[in-house]
C-alpha cells in the first residue's frame, strides 16, 4: 500500500500501535508497507479510520490525505486551520484543541 507509512508516520503511530489498533501484527503492518502483503478490505477500512484517511490515499489512487469535505461556508483561515490540523500527529492534536478550548473561554 503506498501511502500507509506517510499516514502512519503523520499519526505519530509506531507499527506496533497501528497493529494494536487494527489487531493484527506490527509484522502484518510491516508487510503492508513494503508492498509484501494487501490488507483484506476490512482491515482495509480500519486502516483508514484508525488514521484518518480515504481508502483511496492508502492505496495510492488519490494524493489527497484527508477524508472530510471542508464545508464550503468555511473562511480561508477556517479551511487552514483545518488543515493544518490534519497534518499534526495525534497527540499534538490533542493539545491543540485544548489550547483552542482555553482561548475560547
């Protein structure tokens, strides 16, 4: 799969996690990488919840990292912040929707 590891990676996610995540083997995740295995589409579709992305980016048809339409009545700050945000790895999304949380007070 071609885009599994950049997605992996832009999670924050170690192999093991994402294995753990999926329940399979940080091995299976590694043949899932390197091209030595394909994932059966359900473990397919848990790949691409568990980090946030489109099916089709996992499996190299689309460029495209995100899942979510960006609503059209969305300002130009609005749309990238939202993207800014998609690129931050879990954890640091975390903190970041605190923060938001403590300056919206």
């Amino acid at each position: 799969m071609k885009n599994l590891r950049e997605a992996r990676k832009e999670k924050g996610m170690r192999q093991a996690d994402l294995a753990e995540a999926v329940h399979v083997s940080a091995q299976t995740i590694s043949g899932y990488e390197t091209g030595y295995a394909q994932p059966p589409t359900e473990i397919l579709t848990k790949l691409a919840d568990v980090l946030e992305v489109s099916t089709d980016f996992l499996l190299g048809r689309t460029t495209d990292i995100g899942t979510i339409e960006v609503n059209a009545n969305l300002t130009i700050d609005e749309e990238a912040l939202i993207s800014l945000y998609r690129k931050l790895p879990s954890r640091e999304r975390s903190r970041l929707v605190e923060f938001a949380k403590v300056l919206a007070e």
